[in-house]
C-alpha cells in the first residue's frame, strides 16, 4: 500500500494504518488520496445501511437503516470531522476578536452553535440518506457524499491555501497539494463515483450517473465555501476546519441525491 494511501487513512479514520513517512510530501499525497478513503468509508457505512435493511419489510422507513450508516461512518472516523464541525459552529458563533475566536474553537467543550450545527446536520443527513432510500439510492448517496467531502478536504489543501497558525493539522497540510494533483484527485473521484453509480443501476446508468457527479460537485462547492466562511473568521486552515469541510461537503451530496432520487426513477 503507498505511503500516502496508509497515511491519509491514519488522518482521515481510526482505522489502524501507519505510514513511515510524515513529510509534507508524504502530506501531500495523502491528501490528494483523500478521495479514496472517502470511497472506503462510505462503502462501510453502506454495509451498514445494507444489513440493517435486509431484515425489515419493504414498506417499512429507511430512516433506521440510514441512521446507522450515519452512525458507522461516524464510528469509522472517530467522530473526528463532527467534533470539528462544532468546534467551527462555535467560531463562527463568537463576537470578538480572532484570538478570542480561536479560543472558541480550543475550548474543550461544545458551545450552543456547535451543539445546534451537530443536531442539524446529522438530523439532515440521516433524512437525506433515508429519502435516498426510498429510491433504491442510499447506498449512492452514501459513497458519493463521502468521497465529496474528502475531495473537498483535497481543495482545501491545494497550494494557495494557507494555515491559521503554525502548528497543529492546518499547518501540517496546508498548501501541500498542488493544482495538478486536485485536478487528478476530482478525475479519479469522479470515475470513483460514476462508476459506483452504475454499478447499483446498471439497467439504466446515465440518469444516475448525471446524479451523482452532480452532488460531488455539490459537495465540493459547499466545502468550499465552508472554508472560506471559517477560515476567513479565524486567519487560515486548521483541523477543525477541515472536520466542518468533510461533514458540510457530505451533507450537500446527501441531499442533492435525495432531491434528484425521484426525477431519475
């Protein structure tokens, strides 16, 4: 396995994976890999989805079976990009200057606009996934929202980006990927995703297919936007931020399938 892959796994989840190098080489790559991992963990959380939906009937709601997806794909990465989702809420929620904003986000604990930005997007999450479901498109909606989010965290990383302050994740992987190697991590998230897609309708691929690559770019767009609104508040990137990047880059993708499932089906 490339040291890059090993390392953006170790970053990205909690699955056990060491790499030997640490370099912003090595960082780089990594997060030009992102994409991939995203691929991996949205197929564990649509393993997830798939079992818990064997067993029930039909007509029954899908929100359970989507609630534990949302779950696993939480437990798979530690809940490290949900904690920085809230930890950015809590910035953007705070009057004063950047240093007391900073402060914000270091505290320990989860202030009121972290609290509300979890509920609302895993509730929103959970629903989108759910409605996908409905359509025989959960498991679309799952890699893809994944994979959205990581190649958001590639964007976020490419070289004109730079970090809040000089430690921590931000400015581990700040402005370590060039143009270039963003441009072929979307290439290779885009044939990730089409190709997901088709494989689930492989009837009729096109419709799906158009879906999908819409919500990566949906997703992407978001997390980029997110970005730009946090790292505005505080001065750079930090890891908190890119935590905010994956699940509002994920939540976009979610609902653009969840909106598009039944004028495809």
């Amino acid at each position: 396995m490339p040291d890059g892959l090993r390392l953006a796994i170790s970053v990205l989840t909690r699955i056990p994976c060491r790499s030997e190098r640490t370099d912003r080489d090595a960082v780089g790559s990594a997060m030009v890999w992102a994409p991939l991992v995203g691929a991996m963990v949205g197929g564990l959380g649509s393993i997830a989805y798939t079992l818990t939906r064997l067993p029930l009937a039909p007509y029954v709601s899908r929100l359970l079976p989507a609630a534990i997806a949302v779950a696993a794909v939480a437990v798979v990465t530690g809940a490290l990009h949900l904690d920085g989702l809230a930890d950015s809420a809590d910035a953007l929620g705070v009057r004063g200057d950047r240093e007391a904003v900073r402060a914000a986000m270091k505290a320990p604990g989860i202030g009121a606009f972290g609290a509300v930005a979890l509920v609302f997007v895993v509730l929103i999450d959970v629903a989108a996934i759910g409605v996908a479901g409905d359509y025989r498109l959960a498991v679309t909606a799952l890699v893809t929202g994944c994979v959205a989010g990581r190649l958001a965290v590639t964007w976020s990383c490419r070289s004109s980006v730079a970090a809040a302050t000089g430690t921590g994740l931000g400015a581990w992987v700040a402005g370590t990927v060039p143009l270039r190697r963003a441009m072929l991590a979307t290439a290779v998230a885009i044939a990730v995703t089409a190709g997901w897609a088709a494989l689930w309708r492989r009837d009729d691929p096109g419709p799906v297919i158009a879906l999908a690559c819409g919500a990566l770019v949906a997703g992407v767009t978001t997390g980029e936007l997110v970005r730009r609104l946090v790292a505005r508040r505080i001065g750079g990137l930090t890891g908190d931020v890119l935590g905010a990047v994956v699940e509002a880059g994920a939540m976009a993708a979610y609902v653009v399938v969840a909106l598009g499932a039944r004028a495809i089906s």
